[in-house]
C-alpha cells in the first residue's frame, strides 16, 4: 500500500467552494484502479489548507493509471483552480505502525 500526501493551499475565501468542487471530484478518483481510500481534512490554525491522504494499491496506480487517464484531466477542471501554490505531492510507505 502506497500513502498519498499533498496539503493543498486553498485560494482563502474559496474554501466552502473547493469542499464543493471536491465532493464532486470525489467519485472521479475513488473509481479509479488501485484506489483504496482517501480522506480530505482542514486545518484548524489554516482554515485554507487542507490535507489531502490517498490510499493506493501500487505507487503506479496513482502515478501511471490515475494521473495518466482522461480522469485525471476532470479531476484537474474541477480542482487545481483552487491552489496557490500548487500543491506538493509526496508518496510513503508503511514503516511502523501501532493501535
């Protein structure tokens, strides 16, 4: 399993029509191959950024499959006008874990 992360600076003032762009885009991603989960949270001291956590079977699921299809360009439309800057997107592997 390969984790996703990205925090997403939101164009402040915008952040109620991001979360709604976002509901939409929601469904582009989670039909995508490879896709196991994804969570979306707001910061408390930022209310502008946002952090983005996806799931991926393979890293190549979301490199290759996700970020490679038509998909992605809808994805793209319906979110990236939100961001300034645009957003870092970093991938991690489980090393340690604990319940």
């Amino acid at each position: 399993m390969i984790l996703e992360h990205a925090v997403l600076p939101v164009l402040p003032g915008r952040e109620a029509e991001f979360e709604t762009a976002f509901s939409q885009a929601r469904s582009i991603i989670a039909a995508m191959p490879g896709f196991r989960s994804l969570a979306l949270r707001r910061s408390l001291e930022s209310p502008n950024l946002y952090l983005l956590l996806v799931e991926w079977e393979t890293l190549e699921d979301h490199t290759e499959g996700f970020r490679g299809s038509p998909q992605y360009d809808e994805w793209r439309a319906l979110l990236h006008e939100f961001y300034d800057p645009f957003p870092v997107v970093e991938h991690y592997v489980d090393v340690l874990t604990a319940s």
